[in-house]
C-alpha cells in the first residue's frame, strides 16, 4: 500500500500551562495528513483501510457531524464543503487534506484534528480546526483566507466548548498554523483576559504513507491513541493533586455553543 497524496507527519507536541500552576507535558506521536478523495477510495481490509479487520481503520462518520449516518464514499468532503461555505469561504471542493489520527484496533480519540483545503487552481482555500473532547463532541473552528497572515493562518475566538476541565468556558483559542509541506508547525495556545495561559505546539517532519512506514511506527509508537488517552487522564490527576481550579461540563451550558455530537 502506498498512498500517492497522503502522508505521514512524525510529530512532537508540548503543552505547557502557564497559569495558575505551571505544568508541563510533552510526548512523541504521529499524524496521517490523508487526502480526502484517497480515504473515501480505501479498501475494506489492509494495514490501512476502513474495514473492522483494518490494523488501522479510517471512518468518515468519526469527524464532523456524520454519526449516525450512512457511511458512503465522500461524504466527510460533503460536510467540510457545507461547513465553510457557512462559514463564507470560497472553496470549490476540490482537493482537501486531512491531519488526523486514525482508529487503531478499533479505538481513537482525536483531541484535534486539521483539515487543509486547495481550489482547482491551487490557492489555498480554508483551514479547519476540529476540536474533539473525552465526551464525544467536536467543534469546528474555521481560518478563511482573511486569517492568512504572511503564511501562517492565525485566528483567536472564544472557545465555547468543554475541554478540559481544568479551563473555563471563558478563554480564547488562539490558533496559528502554517501550511504542511515536509514540516509542520501548528501552535493552538489559550488565553484569559488578553493573558496566554496554556501553550500546546505540535511540531513535524512528513515521510510516505506506506505500508512499511505505518509498521515502522506501529512498533515506534505502540497503541498511539490509547498512549494519548492515558496521557490526557494522568496528566489530568497530577493537575488535580496541583489544585488547579475544576470545572464541571454542565456548568456554563450556556457558553457550550456550535457543539457537535452535544453530550
């Protein structure tokens, strides 16, 4: 198997919160940068492929708005197509990238997930940040091309979504990132009344998506998504042994807006 518009993106990630305890995580992982049209073409079986059997399965229905819905070829491309026209981008659904963990032996969770998109004519159309929690929902966040700023897209909004419970509903998302090619260099910080307050940077180098690449990390990385999952909740302990502050998620249900997949 190899994947001709996909890759591969070996990735560091640092989060390092500032405010009020100083904490800081960082770990080692990797990312699949899968072409749309690519994915919606994957055979059922294989290293790769969308089947149960798959060592590593991609489902359209784990992003975006498409749980409970029919799973059929290109849908994923659909929904982004109807997400950002909402969202008055320009983008005439031609080619898109998405940069996401994919499920392994069944299991994912994707704290965030980007989603690169082109026009035929090869400008870049949109960024889409989709913020995942351990609940089940997402919340998609937009960068148009008015957030390009000198190559990187930058955009900062309030988060209205439950996170973590160790941030409140009041805090901004600050995303900056620059678009993939053989590096990446995404930065997605917090702030609180003008304050930065967490910083997470997610650094890269990309390599094919082949079948020996994907056993080479099978063996580097072991049970990706279950790493990051144990991580989020160990990490979680020790800010809770810190006495940072705890936030309930049915507190400020009023600030839980554009959530998918509502809990």
């Amino acid at each position: 198997m190899e994947l001709k518009q996909s890759s591969l993106y070996d990735c560091s990630i640092l989060h390092v919160r500032l405010w009020p305890r100083r904490h800081r995580l960082k770990y080692r992982f990797f990312w699949f940068a899968l072409d749309l049209d690519e994915a919606a073409s994957l055979p059922r079986a294989g290293i790769l492929g969308t089947g149960r059997w798959s060592l590593y399965r991609f489902l359209e229905s784990d992003h975006l708005d498409l749980r409970g819905r029919a799973i059929l070829p290109g849908s994923l491309k659909r929904e982004l197509l109807a997400l950002v026209r909402n969202s008055a981008v320009e983008w005439d659904g031609s080619r898109a990238i998405l940069l996401t963990q994919a499920r392994f032996l069944g299991y994912v969770f994707n704290p965030v997930s980007f989603y690169f998109m082109w026009n035929s004519d090869g400008t870049r159309a949109a960024v889409v940040a989709e913020v995942g929690n351990t609940f089940g929902e997402l919340k998609p966040y937009v960068l148009g091309p008015v957030t390009d700023n000198g190559g990187d897209w930058c955009l900062r909004v309030p988060k209205h979504f439950y996170v973590s419970p160790f941030t409140d509903l009041e805090t901004e998302f600050e995303f900056r990132v620059e678009w993939p090619a053989d590096r990446l260099l995404i930065d997605v910080d917090d702030f609180k009344a003008g304050e930065k307050i967490l910083v997470s940077r997610m650094e890269g180098s990309r390599t094919a998506c082949a079948t020996g690449s994907l056993l080479w990390r099978t063996l580097r990385f072991p049970f990706v998504t279950l790493q990051i999952i144990f991580l989020i909740h160990w990490h979680a302990l020790l800010l809770f042994l810190k006495r940072v502050p705890y936030f309930a998620k049915n507190d400020r249900k009023d600030l839980q807006r554009g959530v998918m997949r509502p809990h």
